[in-house]
C-alpha cells in the first residue's frame, strides 16, 4: 500500500478549516486510511489500493471534508466545450491501444505543485496502473503544444530530445541507455513504438517512457495538458478522472479533448440502486432510507430516496473502488464508524482445520517447487479469448459468464489453469529462460445439476518455455509426479488443438481421462507473443487425490 506525504497547509486550505492535530489523529484512520504521522509540514498517510483518488492533496482533502460533514454530497465538475481535438492512429492498437486527453486551464504552477504533482502521478503507476502497463500518465505544459495531436507510431530510429534531456536520441537509445527507458522498455517490446506528435510535428511524449522536452512543466506554466495511454481502456479513463479532478479542485477549470470522437473527460456519475433491507441485515443496523443517505453523503457520493427500502446512489468517476452495492454498504459502515458498531459472541462454536484438498494441494505443490517449478496465481476471472481463443480452442458453452462485467477482460469464470500460466509467460518474456512455472487451484463450470448452477473443480496446470522445453521432458515431471504420489498415470495418443499434433497425450488414471500433457502448438505460441518452445500439462487433482487415499 502507498505512503504519500501530504502537504499539511494544502490540505487544510483545500479543506477550508483549520483543524486540530488532535481531530486528525482520530479522524483520518476512521475514513479507510493509515495515518502514519502528523508534523508541522505534512501529513503521511498510507492509501489502501482501492482509493487511488486519495493519493493527491486534493483527492484527500475532498474526502476528508465530506466525511467531516462540511461539505457532503457529489461533487460536481464542470467541464468547458472547446476545439481541442485529438486522433488515434490505428498502428497503435497492436502496441498500446487506448489513449485519452483532456485540458485544465488556470492552474497556479509553482515549483511545491510540481513536486506534488509528480508524487500524485508517480503514486497512480505504481499502484493503480500497475507500474505503467494498465496506463501511463503523461503531464505538459499546453502553451507548447499545437492542435490537433495524433497517437501513432514510429520507428526505432526516429529520434526526438526527451524530457531533462540536451540532445536529440533515437527511441532505441532511449530504451538502452535512458533510466526511465530501460525501466520500462518491457512495455514497449514491439516492432513500433507509440508517440504523441502535435500539428508541428513535435514529439509531445513517448508513452509510457517520456515526455518530449519541449511540453516541460515549469513554473511559468498555467495550462496544462494530460494525455494517457494503456492497455486497459477501463483504467486508462480512470486514471484521467482522477488526475483532472484533483486538477479541477487545485483552482483549474477543465476543457474537452475530442479523441477520435469520443469527448473526454465524461464526469457523468454512475447510478446503483441500493437495497437498504440488505443492508441493514449485512451491518446488523435498522437504518431508514433518510439516515443511509446521510452516511452515503458524508462518503462523497449522491443519494436520493426512492422507496423506504430503496436508495438511488449516484457514484463520482474518480471513485474506482465501488462496483458492487456491498461497496456501498462499506461506505456507509465507514462514515456510521466501527466504533459505533456492538460487538457480539458469536452462538456457534467450532473447530478449524484445514481441508484434505488443501492439505493434498500443498503437498503436490511442494513436490513440484524441488522439481523446480515455481508457484503461481493468477485470477479466477478472465475472458473466453484468454480461455479459447489464444489457445486455438472454440469457445465452450459451459463457460460460466458474469452477466453485469464491468470489464471485458474480466467477463468470465475460468474453467482451466494453462491460459492464466500463459499469460504469466507473455509477460515475462524479458526475463531469462527455462522458465517453469505451475499453479493449483479451482476451475468453474456450468452444472445445471448442482444447486448454484455451477461445479468447482481443483486442478494443477504446469508450463515449460525454454529451447530444451518438449513432450519428453514434460513427460518425465508427469511421470516422477506419478511416482511421488504412487497412482499409476498412463499416456495415451490424443489431439487437442493447442497443441503440435503426435507430441500430444491425454493422461489416464484408473481407466478416466484426468489431463493432458504436450507441446504447445505454434499457433498459440504466436497468439501469446512467445519465441520459445513451452511444453505444457493440465491435471484433476481431485481425481489424482481420491486414488491416493482410496
């Protein structure tokens, strides 16, 4: 989780109060941070992951004061029409799709802003866009810069002066001797490489390495322009409403860029209904429609009535962590205080143990960490071109789908292991070879027989990238896993799309398929960008435990 310092003078101008350090002591951890420590000069707070709108002075001061009850409620923002337009290109979608920009004009640029402003931005890559692969912030001076601008592509060779920088490099220089380029060239790994180009031809940034030198940020500045490019459109858009509205509420006012067509930044607010019955009966509390709206204001969002059991709740853009209405129900346990909350005994008594299938899990585990494998996790939510298509698979009808996603990289339930261990290896392809990797752990499927429709399943999947990586040596971790375990496990002929046909084998335990084992096809080693052979296997482990303690 990040520690931010924050300037303790801004946050109370922001909040318009001079407030007791004493006050903030008992208040600041009630709204859902650490506080750290309180000197003179700052205020350091550590931001859980799901409030990256907190991380800025404004972000926190805004909160703060809604939760104090001096200003609740939405907070609206302005957003001024304008000629500002912006073009995406389309060679950037195989590299670094999505891209967005907006304008905030009248800001008081000063050298503490600067300093604040690169913290708040630094903050959002590491935490909020995952060390700038999600999205990558990028902050200029707007007088420097000629409309309209263009998100395209260019080659290694083409060369600009980046930020701090005295003389013109070459993008491939900048991603091998650069600091910033070398840190992240992981991103940029393609043939081409994103650029913003403004109407002069000048190189606005270079995402997500840096800036172009001529759009410096200084303390002459007084308009500013924020661009963001990603590979996740969701967090891409919300990393821009997070940076305009701490911008809006510093002093700017904010204009329209039109991207491609597309009008940024939207400040609608999203609208959940909340069903004040559940909650009452999550928080143990008898809260009418009146008092629940007044918990939900002092938390920042709208709220109107109804019905005496139905709140309508209006949620600002910038607050990424609500996507449920149990979000809501947390924000009105936080401003009702957990110390307001009587603590009870719980009528059931019982005694913990751990599962035979976890107890099985570890050891199977463990028996593949000396055979030199390393553990991974990955999501149980992905998406059907993640589960079939990049493994040259068709699409299964038993897929469990999610009927409301939020994101269409996370619209579905897996229902195997290997494709969330090849997506592991297609991030990694920087990093040094063999890289063996496994993972245990529960697959979803339709099942209209059992009482939720769906049946959880435990399997283990293995995955081998390296030139020495075939059927063979795959075979023989099989093989000693098998002997470990004493079950006798038979390799039988079996094709499967994924992989190379005749170096492909279904496994046999007890007369039942329970896996497959082989070389992944060369189809799906392009689909998930890798140049080196992966041997691969997918197992039932529940299949594999009820033989071993039958």
């Amino acid at each position: 989780m990040p520690t931010v310092n924050l300037n303790k003078k801004k946050v109370l101008e922001y909040i318009g109060k001079d407030i007791t350090d004493k006050v903030l002591f008992e208040k600041i951890p009630m709204i859902g941070t650490d506080l750290e420590g309180i000197t003179d000069d700052e205020i350091s707070v550590e931001i859980f992951p799901n409030r990256p709108d907190m991380l800025s002075e404004e972000g926190f001061a805004r909160a703060f004061k809604s939760f104090l009850g001096l200003e609740k409620g939405l907070r609206k923002y302005v957003v001024n029409k304008s000629d500002y337009k912006a073009t995406i290109d389309s060679s950037v979608k195989e590299v670094r799709e999505f891209a967005v920009a907006a304008v905030i004009k009248g800001v008081n640029v000063d050298s503490d802003f600067i300093a604040r402003l690169m913290q708040v931005q630094e903050k959002l890559h590491t935490t909020h866009s995952r060390n700038r692969k999600s999205a990558a912030i990028g902050v200029h001076d707007l007088d420097t810069v000629s409309f309209p601008i263009n998100y395209t592509t260019r080659g290694k060779d083409f060369s600009f002066i980046p930020l701090e920088g005295k003389a013109e490099m070459t993008i491939e220089a900048i991603l091998t001797e650069h600091p910033k380029g070398k840190a992240y060239a992981h991103l940029v790994d393609k043939d081409v490489y994103p650029v913003w180009i403004d109407a002069e031809d000048k190189v606005v940034s270079f995402p997500p390495i840096i800036n172009g030198i001529h759009t410096t940020v200084t303390s002459d500045t007084k308009n500013l322009l924020l661009d963001i490019t990603g590979t996740d459109e969701k967090v891409v858009v919300q990393a821009l409403n997070i940076m305009v509205s701490m911008l809006s509420d510093a002093g700017g006012k904010i204009y329209e860029v039109d991207v491609s067509g597309n009008k940024y930044p939207d400040f609608t607010a999203n609208v959940m209904k909340l069903d004040l019955s559940y909650a009452n009966r999550l928080l143990g509390l008898e809260l009418d429609a009146e008092s629940a709206i007044d918990y939900l204001l002092m938390m920042g969002l709208g709220a109107k009535k109804v019905s005496e059991s139905i709140v309508e709740v209006s949620i600002p853009v910038f607050r990424t962590d609500i996507l449920h209405s149990m979000d809501l129900i947390e924000d009105i346990a936080i401003a009702y205080g957990y110390e307001n909350f009587d603590s009870e005994m719980s009528d059931a008594t019982t005694v913990g143990a751990e599962s035979s299938k976890t107890v099985f899990s570890r050891k199977v585990s463990e028996l593949l960490v000396g055979l030199s494998y390393l553990e991974c996790k990955s999501f149980h939510m992905t998406n059907a071109k993640t589960l079939f298509e990049k493994m040259n698979h068709e699409v299964s009808k038993d897929i469990v789908r999610t009927a409301n996603a939020v994101n269409i990289e996370y619209d579905a339930m897996r229902d195997r292991l290997l494709s969330g261990l090849m997506k592991i290896l297609s991030e990694n392809t920087h990093n040094e070879y063999p890289q063996n990797l496994f993972e245990a752990g529960t697959v979803i499927s339709k099942d209209d027989s059992a009482e939720t429709n769906v049946s959880e399943d435990t399997n283990i999947a293995l995955v081998s990238a390296g030139l020495t990586s075939d059927f063979s040596s795959m075979k023989a971790v099989i093989e000693t896993f098998a002997l470990n375990l004493d079950v006798d496990i038979r390799f039988e002929e079996h094709e499967d799309p994924s992989f190379i046909s005749g170096r492909c084998a279904k496994l046999v335990l007890s007369g039942a398929m329970i896996g497959v084992v082989g070389e992944l096809h060369p189809e799906v080693l392009v689909n998930w960008g890798l140049d080196v052979p992966v041997a691969a296997a997918e197992i039932d482990l529940l299949i594999v435990m009820d033989a071993v303690f039958k």
